[in-house]
C-alpha cells in the first residue's frame, strides 16, 4: 500500500510521521519520513483488512503538528504476472511470491524459470496460463528448473488448503528429500496439472526418500492430475515418499 501526500508549504519542515492501524484514529507510529519524501510505503498488509492511517508534520525543533485525518483502505486480492521478457510485473518468481499478500495469484508465463521456489507461509496461487486458458500445452511449456540446488518447489511453514501450485513442468531438482516438491511442517497445499519429472532425493537415510515429491511433518496435500516422471531417490520412493502425511 503507497500513500502520498501534499508537502507541508512552511519552510522548517524536518519530517513526516506516519500513523497506522486496523482502528480509526491511529497512534501507532509507522515510520518518520524527510521532508521532500512525501510517499510510504507499507507492506505485509492482509488482503480484506481495513487499514487506517494519518499523517503528522514536525519542524527543525521537533514541534510536531495535529494529526490529519483518517484515511483507509482494504487490500484486494490481486493477480500478478511472471514474464521472462521482462514485460510483466516481475521476472523471477520468487520474487513475485515475497512481494505479494495471501489470496493474491502469481500468473507465470510460457518459459523456463532456473529458480528454487518456497512460497514462505503464503497462502497464494501459483499458476502457469493453464490456470486461466486451461490450455493443457501450458503445463510442458512453462518449466521450473531447480539447477540441482535443491528442492524446486517447497512449502514448509504451515500453508493452507488456499496455496495451490498448478500447470507446471518442475524438474532438475536435487535436495536431500523431496527434489521436485517438498512439503512439511504441517502444509496443506493443492498440487494441479504438473509434470514432476528428473529430480533426485539423495539422502541415504531410511526416514528420507522422495525423489520427485516428499510429503512429511503431517501436512495434508490435495493432489490432482499430476504426473510423477523419472525421479530418483538414494533411499525410498523415487516418485512419493509420504512419511506422517495424508494425501487427498
């Protein structure tokens, strides 16, 4: 969320101060910003959450004005694109996974993205253009190679039934367990139209396995047209390994 505002017209102006909350008339201090910044930023917002802020002025002296009035705001869910050209709101991936709120959706398109992704406890949607054309074509085509440098994709904070991964070619991942995809810590993601295909899991270890996905820590996975292709393990279950999970 950027807020702007008008520059105070008095000549000792030092700073601005940015007040914010989920309360009318808030107190809580955001952040003081210099004179000739009139712009701020605030991140880390819930998409649904009505946010109300004010904006003080302060002098050389430290003499701060009256509060302004309230203004607020509710984040919406938003879609963001992914292109490779550099065309859309992002290139990287994960980039665009760190930058966005719950319930928001990353549309990737066509390409092959050499990344390692972790949606981080983000409850969002990542897609491919299958997600929106259900053009079947978009699943191969668009490529998520983890580079042998670890798991492609992970989910390891506690996302829910609302982080949806979908349309997808992942490959080339190399971790300890779970290469293609692993999920843990009690994640409840939804997995849709991938091909997993060409990673390794390449623990040694009777408790790890999951060359192409590793499902553990009692998460809860929803699986749904997913292709499991030539993956590896150096211990259990080159295609899934489910240790203390469940698969819908």
């Amino acid at each position: 969320m950027v807020l702007t505002w008008s520059a105070n017209s008095e000549s000792d102006i030092a700073s601005y101060k940015v007040y914010g909350g989920t309360s009318s008339s808030p107190t809580t201090l955001l952040s003081t910003i210099t004179a000739g910044m009139e712009t701020y930023t605030n991140t880390g917002l819930t998409n649904g959450t009505t946010y109300y802020y004010r904006i003080s002025a302060a002098d050389d002296a430290g003499n701060e004005s009256s509060k302004s009035s309230d203004v607020s705001t509710s984040p919406k869910p938003q879609e963001y694109t992914v292109k490779k050209d550099g065309s859309g709101d992002y290139t990287v991936i994960q980039t665009a996974i760190d930058a966005i709120l719950d319930g928001d959706t990353v549309l990737v398109y066509a390409g092959t993205y050499t990344e390692n992704i972790n949606y981080n406890g983000k409850n969002i949607v990542v897609g491919s253009l299958y997600l929106t054309t259900q053009d079947t074509s978009y699943i191969s085509s668009t490529i998520i190679n983890g580079n042998q440098a670890g798991s492609v994709v992970t989910f390891e904070s506690g996302e829910g039934s609302t982080a949806v991964l979908s349309g997808f070619k992942i490959t080339n991942g190399s971790s300890t367990y779970g290469g293609g995809i692993k999920i843990e810590n009690s994640s409840s993601p939804k997995l849709n139209h991938l091909i997993i295909k060409n990673n390794s899991a390449t623990s040694t270890h009777s408790s790890y396995g999951g060359g192409g996905l590793y499902i553990g820590g009692y998460s809860d996975v929803t699986i749904t047209y997913v292709k499991i292709i030539n993956n590896s393990s150096s211990s259990r279950a080159g295609g899934i390994w489910n240790r203390h999970g469940s698969i819908i």
